[in-house]
DNA sequence: CTGAAAGCGCTTACAG
DNA sequence: CTGAAAGCGCTTACAG
C-alpha cells in the first residue's frame, strides 16, 4: 500500500545518505548548497512529509506548545488565543489549545494529555482553585510554563506571571472618571480574592483614598449579565452614583444594555469605563471607554517570552506587568 | 540526570515485561486483573508519564485532532471551537487548532504543520478562495477531514460537509417579519459568492417571493461596523423597509447600535432578526430575535462524527444540514 | 496470560 | 561535506 515516504525514499531518489537527508531537514550548513537542491527536489518529487512524532522520539523538542484557557468564550481571552497562537505558528510551533470552563479538575487533566503528548512548553491562563495537581504535574515533567493573566500559583520563581498591569488601570480608570466629573464612584463586577479583581481593585482603591472618596464595590460575575442586573441595582439602591469602573468589558457593556433598559443616559447621567477594550468598545452605542490592554501584543510577546525560554534558556522576570492606556470615548462624556 | 520512566522502568518495578507493560497501557483484556493493578501502582510509584511519540511512530493514532478556523475572533466561531475542543478531550483527544484569519495560503500552511505533526483527522472551517493547496495536501495524507460550516472544496464525496440548515434559517426569520406585520424587509450583511450567504439568502429570496415582495439586498462584510453603518444607509436610502433579515448576528448586533445611534426604535419602528443565535443576543437591548443554529451541539456532533470516522471507518454523508429554529425576542416585537 | 525480538522514522555522535 | 550504526520509547506479532 502507499506508506508515506520516509528519510530513507528521499535519500535513495536524491542518491545520498539519510543522514545527509536529515541535515537538509534541519537546515544545518554542513551540507552543501547543491546537495541540498538535490534533496529538496526529490522531496518534492516523492511528496515527502516530515515525521515530527520520530524526530520528538529522538531529540526533544516536538514543536508543539500547549495553550491552556479558562475561558475561551470570552472575546478577551480568544483575543489573547488566537494571537499566541498566530504568533507561534509564524515561529513554526503548532498549538494544541484547551478551554477549562474554569474548572480546575478538567485543567489538571488537559495538562497531563498535553504533556503526553510532548508539548515542549505551556501558557496558561489558569483556572482559579486547586491548582496544585496541575502544577505539580508540570514541574514533574520539567517543562517552562508560563502563567498569564492570573497569578494562579504564588511561585512565580518557577511559573513566571505576566499580565497586563490591573493596578495602574485601575487607577488611569478612577483618575479619568474624577476628571470627568464623576462625584460618587462605583466598581462594579469581579469576584472577590481573584488575583485580577485585587490587582484592578487596589489602583482604583487608591486613587480613590486620594480624591478622598469613599469606596463602593458591587461584587460579581464577570459577565454581561451581571452588569445589566447592576445597572437596575445601581439605579434602585445607590441613584448617587455617577460614576462606574466596570471589572471588565463585558461587565460594561451589560451594564450598557442595562442602562438602555432602564432609561439611563451613559455619558451624561452615568459615566462608564470598561476594562481591557476589546474590539466591540468601538463598535456599541455609546461607545464605551477603556482600559486598553493590548491584549494581542501581549499574546504575540507572550509567544516570543516562551520561545526565548524554551529555545535560548532565557527565564522570564518572576512577575512582569505590561503597560495599559486609557480610551476615553463616548461613555464618559 | 533525571530521565523520565519509561515503560522499561516500569516493567522492573512491577516486575513484569514491557510488553505487559504496553498492554496494560492501552487497557487490554489480555492482562489479568491483578498485574494490571500492580503495573498502575508502579507507574504512579515511579512518576511515569506515557510518550505518545513512541506510541503514534509505531501505531498511526496520535490521539490528535486538527481543528482550523477561518476566524477565531467570531464570538460564533470561538463556540464552534471551544465545544469541539472540549468534546475531544472528553474523549481522550487533543486538539491542536489554529485561526487563518480568512487567508488561504495561512490555511495550507498551518495545514501542513498539522501534517507534519501527525493529525489522525481533520476539522475545516475554511477560508474562502485558493483552497487546492490546503486540500491537495489533506489527499495525500489520506486522513478523514470534515468540512464545517463553510463549503469550501466542491468535492464533498472526499471531504463531507456538514452546516446548521441555512436555506431553512432563511425561510423562518423571513416567515416571522411577515408574521410580525413587516411590508419591506431586507437582507443586509454577507459576501455574495459564499456558501453561507447563498444559503441564507436562497431561503429568504423563496419566502419573499412567495409572499410576493421584491428582495432588497445590502451586501457587506459580517461584522458589527458592518451593520452600524447599515442602520444609517437604511434610514436615509430605504426608510421604507420595515424588516431586516441580517447575515448573521453581529451584524444584526451593529444595526443595533447603529439604531440607537440615529434614534431609530428597533421593534416598533424596525424589526430585525439575526442569524445563528450567539449568546450576546439574549444579552443586549433590546433583546434580538435571531436564528438559533445550536453552534455548540453541533460542534459536539461534528467531534463526534469525525471519531466515528476515524475509529470507526463511517464515512459521513457528503452533506448534512442540522436543524434550525427561530427564538423570537424583543427586536420583532 | 507473559516474554523476547523486531521495527516505526527520525537524530546523533563518530568516522572518514 | 557524507556514510554506517545505534538508539529514542513505544507497539506488534509471535512463541510459549
């Protein structure tokens, strides 16, 4: 039957050892320039397909890097996916990518099938819970991984965490409502004891104890939902508030529909800033400010930090945060 | 240094032979119960973790699934990906998945990656265009591959094809508008020459014409910007059209906006039904009424299909369409 | 039910 | 620059 051709075909058809053949695969100078025409032609002419499963048997590096996503449903984090995944590709790393819904169980279990399958090294935006068993798997294998968004695992010495800085944000968002002026601010979504709602919280917090302001802090699911419930919930129980810092976008743009709802004018009557701005900030009515956190630039250098790790040994800073800016646009006006 | 076990340091410590080992591995029933308890106590003992690599050299099966989208940005097909992920993995697959953001020739490359590391089948939501390369290459692998919601090669016989029933989405939201009272509907959204456009758009042309109205198409990209500006060019160059049937729901998302924008009471005034039913729709106001394409079940049943196929050798029909229904909400009332 | 042997398709020293 | 040989960690017949 037609077995797929292997090193051995392609060394016959060319006229040369198999050795030679896989130098020509790595591209390694030894071989010269002709020679290596040579090859390439009959791998073409034989239709030959590189076998990564023999080469990782043999060497290490599979060329595969595991991605591993809380929630991938949520457009920020597809944002952040898709881009370490484009960016690895251009690299020549494949990714094989796995959503967790959060749940820290299934999360043990994708790690332990992705390090079955020789993934040379991992990105996770964890689930937040019992890690250990995934991170212990992890260090087991000996492999870099990379924490992202969330500080999941306090040993940041062996599993580096970067992530958009939650604490500047927090505070550009709260300095740009007062400005506006904004008299009573409310946060509004995030759970609490979450690395990400602490960190945003705490810059918000402080920023706030400046201008003197009391805190108000609606605790929440960081979805829609729970922002068109808080705009009814605003409306009723705190009508002073005229200012919102939402947890994130989607808590925003909720909040956003919520306010249509109800009869509330985002701009004038209530001012709202988002968090994270992605794309559909620009897109809704009104437009909806932010706390941009380029997020697919930080997917693409998150890419090239593991690649550095893993190629060239570069171990990544402990704890790196990432800039932010605000977007002021139609929501606080 | 610390090598990782193999099913040979295995075999000492449970004092068998690795070929015991190796049953045991893949739950043969050759193995008594008492040695296959024995062999999993030494592989937690020893910390092994089984090699794929090995195993897909020798066998063929990687235990790997390619899935490849066209656009992992759309909140739809990030469903699609995300339940067809996560059905693999309940089944002891790995999916290695990437986003070609509607290039072709990304496509063929990152197709050939997914070669190259040794997918056992394939899941295509193609881009459009130039897709010989990308197809020339699945043929010569000889691996099943399923073409999803997009009918990008012709050859269905060789890569079945299979879609939530557009012709039938057309039909009904064009049914509901003329329930609801609609005089002049249009069609706004969508590329013409695509599959999916041809297929919602005949369903919707049928109806109309059997109601015997004219049709009145606006053709755009399937993106919110899309539908906002749509929602102005309707007011000032259609003010007569009463009904619209979008392409798809961000689009319809945009045209919500874009009414809000201009003033324009979307319900009363115009009443405009989506396509696909994404989660957002339940979520913004006023509520949007769209067509449910149960993107997260058929994703399910189209991981389901491509095992049956690839464990099992059944061939899926050259073309499936899945059932669609109508969610009416606020935006029709 | 278990063991010994060959082989999957590469890479890696080691000679030449 | 090129070739012959060993070996990566499994699975697969084949005996027993």
């Amino acid at each position: 039957m037609e077995r797929r051709p292997t090193i051995v075909d392609v060394a016959r058809a060319a006229g040369v050892s198999k050795s030679t053949v896989s130098l020509v695969l790595q591209n390694s100078p030894l071989v010269r320039a002709e020679t290596r025409a040579d090859v390439r032609r009959a791998m073409a002419e034989i239709g030959y397909v590189y076998n990564r499963a023999a080469a990782t048997l043999r060497s290490a590096n599979a060329g595969l890097i595991g991605l591993v996503i809380n929630d991938l449903r949520n457009p920020f984090f597809t944002e952040f996916a898709t881009s370490v995944q484009m960016a690895l590709s251009a690299r020549g790393y494949a990714t094989v990518m796995a959503n967790t819904d959060e749940d820290p169980a299934l999360q043990a279990q994708v790690v332990g099938a992705m390090i079955e399958h020789g993934v040379s090294a991992l990105i996770l935006s964890s689930a937040y819970g019992e890690v250990a068993p995934t991170f212990d798997q992890i260090a087991r294998a000996g492999i870099p991984a990379l924490q992202v968004l969330r500080r999941a695992h306090p040993d940041t010495d062996r599993f580096p965490f970067a992530a958009p800085d939650g604490p500047r944000g927090g505070r550009l968002a709260t300095e740009h409502l007062l400005e506006r002026g904004a008299k009573r601010i409310a946060f509004v979504g995030g759970l609490p004891g979450r690395s990400v709602t602490e960190a945003r919280l705490a810059g918000h917090l402080e920023a706030l104890a400046e201008a003197g302001l009391p805190p108000l802090v609606l605790e929440g699911r960081p979805v829609r939902a729970f922002g068109r419930e808080a705009a009814a919930r605003l409306a009723a129980d705190h009508p002073e508030v005229d200012g919102v810092l939402c947890f994130n976008d989607l808590v925003a743009l909720g909040l956003l529909s919520g306010c249509a709802e109800i009869g509330r004018r985002v701009g004038p009557d209530l001012k709202v800033v988002g968090f994270d701005d992605i794309e559909e900030c620009a897109q809704v009515y009104p437009t909806l400010t932010s706390i941009r956190s380029h997020i697919a630039g930080f997917g693409q250098q998150m890419a090239g930090t593991v690649l550095a790790w893993l190629e060239e040994g570069v171990r990544p800073a402990p704890v790196t945060s990432s800039a932010v800016e605000l977007i002021a646009r139609a929501s606080t006006l």
